[in-house]
C-alpha cells in the first residue's frame, strides 16, 4: 500500500531481498496521494534495478485504506500475497525462509512476528510463539488470534479467499484484513512460522480520518499524538469483529473483549503519564465503548489514579496473570 509515503516506499522496496526472483512479484498500489507522481517515478527506478516483476497502480480516486488492500489483490497474479506497508521492512533473509514455508504448507493464511517500537521506545517482538505450527480452524482460534491481524504487513493469504469478500462494507473502518484473517481462520485454519519477518518501521505520515475517503474528517483518527486515538481506532475493531460475529454466527467478541481488557492497562497507562485529568477522560470513553469490560480494567484503573504511573506499570504483571487463569 501506498500513500504519500516517499521515501518510506523506497526504502520498503530495497528492503525486499529473495533468491527466487522469479517467484515473486512486487505490486505497488498508490491511493491518489498528493505525492502520487513521485511515487510513480520511485517504483519506475526501482522496476529498472530489481530482479523482480513490479505492477504500478495509481488509483483515479482516493479508495481508502481497506478497499485499497483489496485493491491490491485484485492487481496480483500470484497464488499467495503478502501484505506490507509502505512504512515497514522485511528483515533480510527472512523474507527465503517464509517463502520456504509456504510453499511447502500451501496454508489458506500464514505470518509471522514482527519487530515494534515507536520514535523513544524499546523496540520488542511481537506477534512471536515459541514454535512454527499449524493453526486450527474454529472459532476458538479465531477469537485468540485477534490481536494478531491488527498489523497487516506479513499477513500471508491465499488471493482467492480475499477476492471472496466484499470490501464495500468496510469503507472507513480500518480494519478489513482483521475480517479477512478471522473468516479465513476460522473456515480454514493457517499457519503460523516462527520468524521475524517485519521490522514495523511505521515512521511515515499518519493520513486516516483526512483522506478523501473518510468523508467526515476524523481528527482523533489523524491525531496519532493524541491519548485518545488508540480508542478512536479500536472503535473501527470492535465493529469489524462485531461484523464478523454476525456473518458467521460466532462470539468472538467475547473471547476478544476479554484479551482487550487485559492490554486495556498500555492506553490508561499513557493517558495518566500525560495527566489525572488525562487518565480520567480516558476512563471515562472507554467505558462507554460498546465492549464489556473485565474487572481487570478497574484493577488497572484505580490503580493508576491511586498510585501513578510508574509504580503501576511494575504491577503490570499481577493483573495479566490473574487474567489469564480466569
């Protein structure tokens, strides 16, 4: 995917290291940026020096982020795709080694983990099990598998499925390969290999809730800085396997809301760095959110306002613990 992202697209491209060329194909899929021809001129130097077959598509209007990962699907040719943001890096090497893998298992959905860390933050693995293995198809895997759809670059699906389903209904709500993850999961199963695959860069301009599509402009959408955009984005989560749940005739949301109560303490966490009053408001959205809280929220909470920030977050491991065993 790309929009208005430059260098951060250059970059991605060098990133792309595979010993079989021949196997792969790099499509690029611009979303009607501003800086749409400098991209186009990005892609064409790199189509001159690359191994690899490059597809360049602008699109005439602005599609949005959930209808141009779609988009980008219908462009490939091949049999598998991976999704990579135009902010993010493969690893070098790992790229061989997931090919490896898929070609061999031939699974419906694959990824792997990826390296995370903001501007000033500790960069840390996630997405990460302690083996490669295959994941069972289901509801239960489904549900405890939310989290790791949420970021869609190295998510590996077989084109067909993500042809299956209709991206119209998911103008604006971020979240479409979350859907596609969980309805193939679920009917399919997929496989996980143990590999760090992603560097999760993720440094260029933030363009949700300002782009053409979006209709009404979104500030807290496009306010990454802001304490309250974590929960501006979780909205278009919550929706989406919501949607699911109804398509499907399952209760995923139930299985996440619990997982969302557990990582509920990072969001009150930054919003009582910031201030009381911060922590307060926070609280106070979260809870009228259209997901049913655990206790554990409250634990978080309270503690938080009672003791601040940086004793709590020593604490962070009591409630996660507790949590899990119940």
């Amino acid at each position: 995917t790309s929009y208005n992202r430059v260098g951060e697209l250059e970059r991605c491209l060098k990133s792309i290291d595979c010993k079989e060329a021949d196997e792969i194909e790099v499509v690029v899929s611009e979303d009607c940026s501003p800086m749409r021809e400098n991209i186009r001129q990005v892609v064409a130097d790199y189509a001159k020096c690359c191994p690899y077959k490059v597809v360049f598509n602008t699109n005439e209007q602005n599609l949005g982020y959930d209808r141009n990962l779609y988009k980008l699907a219908s462009l490939a040719s091949g049999e598998f795709i991976m999704y990579l943001s135009d902010d993010d890096c493969l690893f070098s090497g790992k790229f061989d080694e997931v090919l490896t893998c898929v070609k061999k298992q031939r699974p419906a959905l694959a990824y792997s983990a990826f390296w995370f860390g903001t501007c000033g933050e500790k960069k840390e693995v996630r997405r990460m099990y302690d083996h490669s293995h295959i994941i069972p198809s289901g509801e239960l895997s489904a549900g405890k598998r939310v989290y790791d759809s949420i970021l869609f670059s190295g998510l590996i699906f077989k084109k067909e499925l993500v042809l299956d389903i209709d991206p119209s209904r998911f103008v604006n709500s971020n979240f479409f390969q979350v859907y596609l993850f969980l309805d193939i999961i679920y009917r399919h199963g997929g496989y996980y290999q143990n590999a760090l695959l992603i560097d999760c860069v993720s440094d260029g301009e933030n363009a949700f809730g300002r782009v053409a599509s979006s209709g009404v402009q979104n500030e807290l959408l496009a306010d990454r800085d802001s304490v309250f955009s974590k929960l501006e984005f979780q909205k278009g989560l919550m929706k989406v396997i919501r949607m699911f749940d109804a398509d499907h005739g399952t209760n995923v949301f139930k299985l996440f809301s619990k997982e969302y109560s557990l990582r509920s303490f990072s969001g009150l966490y930054i919003a009582r760095k910031e201030s009381v009053s911060s922590c307060k408001e926070y609280w106070r959205r979260m809870k009228a959110m259209d997901i049913s809280l655990h206790p554990v929220c409250y634990i978080y909470y309270v503690s938080l306002m009672g003791l601040g920030a940086k004793a709590c977050r020593q604490l962070y491991a009591l409630p996660k613990f507790v949590l899990k065993k119940v």
